[in-house]
C-alpha cells in the first residue's frame, strides 16, 4: 500500500482531532469551549463518545459539526485576532444564534 493510500485511508479519534487543546489547556477550559461551540451534546450522541473513530476529513460528521470542531480549534488556541470565514454557515439558526452569541459576540 503507497504512503499516500495510508494517509487517505486514516481514522482519527474525536478526542484526537481536539487532542493539543487538551493538553495545553485546562479541562475546564476545554469543556467550556465544547459547550459554547456546541459539541457536548455531539459526543453525548456519538456511537462511544469522544472514542467515537471519525474518519479522515470528517466524512462521518455533519457540516455543521465539521464547522463547529473547527471553531473550537480556533477558540482553544485563545488568540487576540481571529480571521473567520463565514463559520456558521451549515449550522443550524437557533444553535448559530447559541454560538455567535458565545464565541463570536
């Protein structure tokens, strides 16, 4: 098998995909972020939690839940400026609402 069918073929862990900000951070840190960007209720559903395999590129996650893990990287790393592309976009109004109002505002 090439190296490149290797890397295409991957799974990475949830928990993996946040994995520094674990590390850096404290749990209670962490476990805000995941509440503001709306992921606790996510690894509640998971098949087995933040254990849950996720294929690489997320494939099996939602749009939304692609955008969300990607705004938590972005929180966790606790930057003074932030470029956001349109972050929001796949996620539904009434949890985008939730969001903008938690982290973005």
């Amino acid at each position: 098998m090439s190296s490149s069918k290797q890397v295409n073929s991957m799974e990475f862990h949830f928990l993996v995909i946040l994995y520094w900000a674990i590390y850096l951070q404290s749990y209670s840190f962490v476990k805000k972020v995941l509440r503001c960007c709306g992921l606790i209720e996510d690894l509640q559903r998971l098949p087995e939690g933040d254990l849950t395999r996720v294929k690489k590129g997320g494939e099996n996650l939602s749009g939304g839940q692609r955008q969300r893990i990607g705004l938590a990287r972005a929180v966790y790393k606790n930057a003074s400026i932030y470029l956001l592309d349109d972050p929001l976009s796949a996620i539904d109004p009434c949890l985008r609402q939730k969001i903008f109002d938690k982290v973005i505002n």
